[in-house]
C-alpha cells in the first residue's frame, strides 16, 4: 500500500509548469493520476481487524494497523474525488483540527511561527545557508554516518533523479534527490530525521520477532514518526530557520487549498513567501498528489509535521511529568503512534516486546531527555508579552539594591 508511490506526480510536470509560469501563461498541470481498485486488500485487510479482540493491547495494534491499511486503500481508490480527501483526513488529520484541551490548532502554531521568522528574517541579521554540497557527495558522507549508527551494509544510500523530495527513507535504502544541491544543515537535518529515526524506526520494528508488523510504516503511524522526526531537528540542533518556514508554510497551504485555493494559488503562496520558483512547484505538488489541482480535493499529510511535532513534545513532557520516561524509548522501539505506547507499555515491561535497539544519541540518554524537556516545560511558564530587552537593564539595576 504505498501511498507516495501511487500518488506520485510525473517527473517532467515541474519544468513544464515553470516554462509556461515564467511566459507568463501559467495553466494549471495536468496530473491524470487513475484511481486503483484495491478491493479485494480492503476486504483482506477488514478481515484481519475484525479477527482481533481489541481488548488485547497487541490485537488492538493489529486491529489499528490493518484498518489503517484499509482506509489508505479506499483513498488510492478514490483519487481524484471529495472521497480522497475524506479518507486522506482520516489517516493525517486537518490543520484546523481544534486540541481540546488546548484551544489551538496546527494553522494556529504555523503562523505564530511564520510571523516569528518573518520578524527574524526581516532584520537580515540572519544570513541564508549556502547549498553548495552535490549531491554524490551529500549521499557519500551519508553512507558514512548510516553505516556507523546501524551496520556497514544495513542501509544503502542511492542516488534518485526523480526523487521529489531532497531524501526519503525506507528500511534498507535510503533515496537522495539526485538533482538537489544540500547545505551543511541539509546534511544534519537528514541524518536526524531520515536515517536515526524513520529508518531507525523501522529496522528497530523488524527486530520484533513477536509482533512485526511494527516494522510497517502504516499510514495512522505518520504523525507520530514526523513528530519524533521534527522534534529530532529541533533537540539536535539541525533545524534552521527556512526549515521550520518550510514546515509552517505546508500546514497553511494544505488548510489553503482545502478551502478551495488550486495548484497555481499555492506555487504563488509559497513563491510570495520566499522559496524558489522550483521548490514552490513542489511544495504545491506535495498538497494536490491524488487530489484535484482546482482545490478543494487534497492530500493533507503535510499538515502532520506540525501537528506530530506538538503531540510528541507534548507527550514526553507529560510522560517526564508523571515520571515515566521510558515511554521516551519506546516510541522508537517500531512504527507506533503514541497511543500504541502507552497501550502497549505492560508488554515491553514483561520483556515480550523488545527495547529499541537503534536510538539517536538525544533519546538513548534518558538523564538527558528528562532534564532537556524539564527545562522546555519551565519556559513554557515564562510569559514573553511582559518582557521587553531594555527589562535585562532595568533588572541589573534592581539586582543593587536587593543588598
């Protein structure tokens, strides 16, 4: 059931679009993608769910993972109508998906952050990074670092000329944009998120001898592996400031195009907001993969890395909260969403599920973690609105008479 694959855009679709945009006769694409008649997985995959007692938190997965499956079908099977999107916001959710508790949404935090980096980049005390790593050389430092964190040979790095995105990550291969130029952030910011944890992630899963269907990258798992994914960026230092731009920007196109902007609403979004022409085409491409370039009929997985970034943060600050920081490790111990951890803790307890074999330095260390996200739940107490620069002298000076 891959999703990517059944969804993907032809490769010449970019220059075409480019070619007409800059003669000032931008159409909208064309991307005749056919519905696929995946019926009889469907009714394979609901008869495995309906086999499981979901009272039993390894059937429960089963039962989650199979139906998760299942609904990732019937989208393939409904590509091109409202339907895709329906099963699209089953899998991934919405950007305007309310927290309950919270009283925010993803698109909230999306231009929080964009009006943050605005102000930053506005300054121009930020310089840009310089993208002047090839990609050959980008993919051999990258063998490298793979081979040193799993095994020599474990996981091969290999060039793609029709890759979209700048890499992607599978459990034996992981694919580099043939075509892509990298920074030296590019280079830690793929490593983290693509090598130690979705590769990581899966490998950890196929090394489940009792339950290995937590080597399946199941469509229901994909906001919590970008969760860890994003939040990896972040604890490592590898995240810059066009990055989280990149990520706030999707999850505002994607609530942008749901409400109905099309293809060439999107490209002009992202281009008025400072990416390329190239990366604008596709960043528009990403929302509409299955969907409908008029609007309204979208593929919303892209508003999962916000939105996962959120859960996850806010899942191990609890879990450091009520002192239970080994739930930090098993969310690696295979493809699982954050429930899948919690429900399954008691198994990984009783040792019949094994601890992760393959964890990123930031996680492995758990003294570490516990005292990163103690002091990320401090500052979430800090209100800035009542602070200004000028306070620092104005707190020296009272610092003089507290003598």
């Amino acid at each position: 059931m891959r999703v990517l694959n059944a969804s993907a855009w032809p490769a010449d679709s970019e220059v075409k679009f480019l070619a007409g945009w800059r003669r000032g006769k931008a159409v909208l694409p064309s991307c005749a993608l056919q519905p696929r008649d995946l019926s009889d997985n469907i009714a394979a995959l609901e008869s495995i769910a309906a086999q499981c007692h979901e009272e039993d938190p390894m059937e429960k997965f089963l039962h989650e993972t199979a139906h998760s499956y299942a609904t990732a079908a019937r989208m393939l099977g409904a590509i091109g109508s409202p339907d895709f999107t329906r099963h699209s916001v089953r899998l991934y959710g919405r950007p305007d998906h309310l927290y309950k508790l919270q009283g925010m949404t993803a698109a909230d935090a999306a231009r929080y952050f964009l009006k943050l980096t605005d102000d930053l980049l506005g300054t121009r005390h930020v310089p840009p990074a310089d993208f002047d790593i090839h990609a050959s050389d980008f993919a051999t430092w990258l063998q490298t670092k793979v081979d040193d964190f799993f095994e020599p040979g474990m996981v091969e790095v290999k060039l793609d000329p029709e890759l979209s995105a700048k890499a992607l990550a599978g459990a034996s291969r992981i694919r580099v944009r043939a075509t892509a130029a990298f920074s030296q952030l590019d280079k830690d910011q793929l490593l983290n998120h693509e090598a130690f944890v979705h590769t990581g992630t899966m490998l950890n899963g196929k090394k489940q001898h009792k339950l290995t269907s937590l080597s399946l990258g199941a469509p229901r798992t994909t906001r919590t592996q970008e969760g860890i994914a994003v939040l990896s960026e972040l604890v490592t230092n590898s995240m810059d400031i066009s990055r989280l731009r990149r990520v706030a920007l999707r999850v505002l196109a994607v609530q942008q195009a749901l409400d109905g902007a099309d293809f060439i609403d999107l490209f002009k979004f992202f281009v008025d907001s400072g990416q390329s022409e190239e990366e604008s085409v596709r960043s528009a491409q990403r929302i509409f993969r299955g969907g409908a370039v008029e609007g309204g009929i979208v593929f919303t997985k892209d508003a999962v890395y916000l939105s996962g970034l959120l859960e996850v943060h806010t899942f191990l600050r609890v879990a450091i909260r009520d002192n239970r920081p080994e739930l930090a490790r098993y969310i690696f111990a295979g493809r699982l969403t954050l429930a899948d951890a919690l429900r399954l803790a008691p198994v990984f307890e009783s040792g019949w599920l094994n601890p992760p074999r393959y964890l990123p330095t930031w996680a492995a260390d758990l003294n570490r973690l516990a005292a990163l996200i103690a002091y990320s739940s401090f500052l979430s107490n800090i209100k800035l609105e009542k602070v200004y620069l000028n306070r620092m002298i104005e707190l020296e000076d009272e610092l003089k008479t507290l003598a």
